[in-house]
C-alpha cells in the first residue's frame, strides 16, 4: 500500500489495518519456516506497509500534542 492510501483511512482503520498485516507477517514467519513461503518479497512488503502505519500514526499524534 502507498503512504497517499494509508494516509486517507481514519485512526481506527489504520489500527485494523496493523493488526491484519502482524497476523499476516506472523503467517508469512511460519510458513517461512517450514520453507512453504512461495513469496518471499510478501513479506518485507508486509512489514514496510506496518512501518509506514506506525510512521502515519505518529505524524498524527505528534500534530495532536502540537494543536493542543
């Protein structure tokens, strides 16, 4: 997903949107694991995608604490 997508959805959307991707990298860990993992780049794509939700959510907290 790109930043411009992630950044439409409201806070409790990109919270669900995290909480699929973990369950998601967690699936890709184990199947990994027991080499059954038939795309590897799925799961870098995954975590990068939780790194720029978290990244979202921060910019967004941080505008909060300066507005207030």
């Amino acid at each position: 997903m790109e930043a411009k997508e992630l950044r439409e959805l409201s806070d409790q959307e990109l919270a669900v949107k995290e909480r699929e991707l973990k369950e998601t990298v967690f699936r890709f860990r184990l199947r990994r694991g027991t080499n059954q993992l038939d795309n590897p780049a799925a799961l870098a794509q995954a975590r990068r995608d939780i790194a720029r939700i978290k990244t979202i959510q921060a910019e967004r907290t941080k505008r909060q604490e300066q507005v207030a």
